[in-house]
C-alpha cells in the first residue's frame, strides 16, 4: 500500500461504485486503493484526517504523506492521474472551487435517487481483490 494512493467512496452508491469500476480500467500505472466509506479502514482513515463526512460522503482521495481530496478536487485529481484524454480534465481547475463543489454537492444529493443504492458495500472479484483494502 506503500505509495498509493487511496480512494475512499460510497460502497453503497451506484453511481460510485461504477466510477470506482472505471477508475480501475483505466489505472494502467497502478496507482490506486480502494475503499469504501462505510468499512472499518474507510472509518479508519478518516478519524485519523479529521474528516467530517456529513459534509464529504461520496468520495476523498488520500495521498500518501501529502494530503486528502474532497469532492471535485478528488475527482480531479483522479482523473489527472489516469492520464491521457483525462489528463485534459484539469483544465476544470480555473473553474473556482464553490462553483465545481456546487455542482458536485448536487450531483452527490441526488445519486441515489437517480443511479440507486446497494444493500451492503460491493464485493471485489477475487482478481480485483488486492486493489481493496480492509
């Protein structure tokens, strides 16, 4: 786990677990962890930042030794590491911050009304396994 980064998100969400799903397709340079919010290292790894997911509880990206991503910023930062075409999402970046969080809120308020919701966090395939963690 040593130098990855982390990806905490609703194991729940639909709409998540998809945009997890696709970030793993994509992460040609391993770059990635996973885990959901709800497990005992997502609830782990955000005591420890001090992370109010009342008001985060869709997706935070943890960079080891740097520092955590929330909402657009996370999505972001994600999509840069994928490289490539991705890599041109930053230029969302001179979007200012409130405006991208705006919409991102709206979006995250919505997701289950408009993707649906699990019973319980999505269990990996066993080949997909080691990219999860806890």
């Amino acid at each position: 786990m040593e130098n990855k980064k982390i990806i905490l998100f609703d194991g729940v969400c639909n709409l998540c677990n998809s945009s997890v799903q696709f970030v793993i397709k994509r992460d040609s340079k391993d770059v990635f962890r996973y885990a959901a919010l709800q497990s005992e290292v997502g609830q782990e790894l955000v005591s420890q930042r001090h992370i109010d997911t009342s008001k985060v509880d869709s997706i935070i990206l943890i960079e080891p030794g740097v520092a955590y991503y929330t909402k657009s910023d996370a999505a972001l930062e994600i999509a840069k590491e994928l490289g490539g075409f991705w890599k041109l999402t930053t230029i969302f970046t001179w979007i200012p911050t409130s405006i991208r969080n705006a919409i991102y809120d709206f979006v995250a308020k919505n997701r289950y009304k408009w993707f649906g919701k699990e019973e319980s966090c999505m269990i990996p395939t066993p080949e997909l396994k080691a990219k999860f963690l806890g």
